[in-house]
C-alpha cells in the first residue's frame, strides 16, 4: 500500500497538537498551583473544549458538510472514547500529586509502545523503522525525565495506568474516526469527559470562587487549545495516519513541555534533557522519512 500523498500533512497538524499538549502541561501546574483540584479543573477544561465545537458543528450543519455521527455502534464507539479520555485525564492529574512531572512524563509515554503492541493485535502493520523510532523516543524520554531513578510510588502508578487509557482512547478514536463525523466524536468524548470530571469535582472537591478567578487564565488555555483544537485535530488528523507513527509523533509533546517550562516556568534544561530531546527528534524522523527514503508504507 502506497502512502496517502496529504498524509504528511496531517502528520505536520498532529506535530502541532504535540507542541499545545506540551504547552498544557504548564497551564496545568499553574491551576493546580492557584488551588483549582484535578477534577474540578478536568471538568472545568473540557466543558470548555465541548463548547467550542458547538460553532463548528452549526456551521458544518448549515453547509451539510457532516451527515451525522454515524450508526448507534459509532457512537457507542465515541462514548468508549470518552471514558478512555477522562481516565487518563484523571488519573494522569490525580497522579502528578504523588509523583514528579519527571516520572510522570515518562510513564506516560509508554504509550508510544503500547499503542503499536495493541495495534498489531488489532491488525495493523508496523515497519521496522517504527520500531526504531519507538526505541529512540524511549531513550530520549528516559534522558529527558528521569532524574532521579524509577520509583513505582503511588502517583506512578496511578499515571501507569493512566498510560494504558491514553493507549486506550487512541487506538479507539483511530477505528471510529475513520467511520464516522470526527468533529461530532470529539464532542461526544469531551462531553462525556466533562460531565463525569463535574460529577467527581461536586462529590470530592471544594473550589473557592478566588481560586477560580486565579486559575482562570490555565483552565481557558487547556479547554481551548488543548482540547478543543489539539484533540479535535487528534481525531482528525487519525484518519489519515496510523496509530503507531501518530503516537510517536504526538509523544513530542515532551519536548515542548521542556521548552514551555522554560520560557514560561524558567526551569532550565540539562545537557541530560536536551540530549533526551535530541532523541525523541530523531526518533520522530526517523519515522517520518525512512519509509519516504524507502518509499514504502506503514499502516
């Protein structure tokens, strides 16, 4: 099977949702900072996301440029979508509690060779450059966020199996965006995610209306970009490119969750970190232009 020629652009767009992901990290740690808990602000980011894409789907209405979610099955599908996307939101918010973004950043990233072992169960086909690139973002992660040992404390743990939910989510939204509307799966899971993150927040929370106000700036910059743009793209740009490249693609958000805490954080980076990022980028290369080089195909 040839590549799709607009594959690479959607691969370029998936690049994108790694850079605001990575950026989110930092909005997060500001809105736990100012006192706004993990559920309360997981509800409050994607009610914001959902929101948002109540224009888009009124306007594609009035264009008819979407025909519907699909049969009862897809939407059962974006349903299961959502719930795999407010455990791993949860558990990822709730774990770095426990633990140091450190660990946390690079358990999460274990998906990278999650989503492909899955993936291979479920059918799809894997070039070896893949494989490869999987091993150097790996390493690279490892340089970037281990810093002190690995230590399976309770927030690693929790953020473990938060890593199994993001694979989950993944690899669910990359069979139904392929059979259904994409921007109307997006809204399904992120609903979802934010009625159940409400539900949790009303039963385990408190939130000050002052913490509120203080976190405000963080909850609108993760429910808009990182939600309602960088998932959404996710679902799109899923259509097009299979689920292993794409979750390595997206695991650049380390990278920039480095850079951003510099800029923004001013947390410095090692020669340790910027030689773990040197690796995800290579890794990322490599499986964007050895296939290309080979002209071959990964599906």
């Amino acid at each position: 099977m040839s590549l799709p020629r607009n594959r690479h652009i959607f691969e370029s767009l998936l690049l994108l949702v790694a850079m605001i992901w990575g950026s989110t990290f930092v909005a997060q740690q500001i809105g736990m900072a100012r006192g706004i808990g993990p559920m309360t602000f997981n509800a409050l980011r994607f009610t914001l996301g959902s929101l948002s894409l109540i224009p888009v789907m009124l306007w594609r209405a009035r264009r008819s440029a979407a025909t519907g979610p699909g049969s009862p099955w897809l939407l059962r599908g974006a349903l299961l979508a959502g719930l795999f996307l407010f455990a791993g939101a949860t558990l990822q918010q709730i774990g770095l509690q426990y633990t140091s973004s450190a660990n946390a950043g690079f358990i999460t990233g274990l998906y990278l060779v999650l989503v492909p072992l899955l993936g291979m169960g479920l059918g799809h086909r894997t070039d070896k450059s893949l494989w490869v690139g999987v091993v150097l973002a790996l390493a690279g992660l490892y340089l970037l966020s281990i810093t002190r040992g690995f230590h399976m404390k309770k927030g690693d743990a929790l953020v473990l199996v938060g890593a199994l939910m993001w694979t989950g989510q993944i690899l669910v939204i990359d069979y139904v965006a392929a059979r259904g509307d994409a921007v109307k799966i997006a809204f399904v899971q992120f609903a979802l995610c934010s009625l159940l993150s409400a539900v949790a927040a009303l039963a385990l929370e408190t939130s000050t209306l002052a913490q509120l106000r203080a976190g405000a700036g963080a909850v609108i910059y993760a429910g808009l970009l990182s939600v309602g743009v960088a998932f959404t793209l996710q679902v799109v740009c899923q259509k097009r490119c299979p689920p292993g490249p794409a979750a390595l693609i997206m695991s650049m958000e380390a990278v920039f969750a480095a850079l951003s805490g510099w800029l923004v954080l001013h947390q410095t980076l090692t020669l340790r970190a910027l030689a773990g990022c040197a690796l995800i980028l290579s890794g990322a290369l490599v499986v964007q232009l050895v296939p290309l080089a080979g002209k071959g195909a990964v599906s």
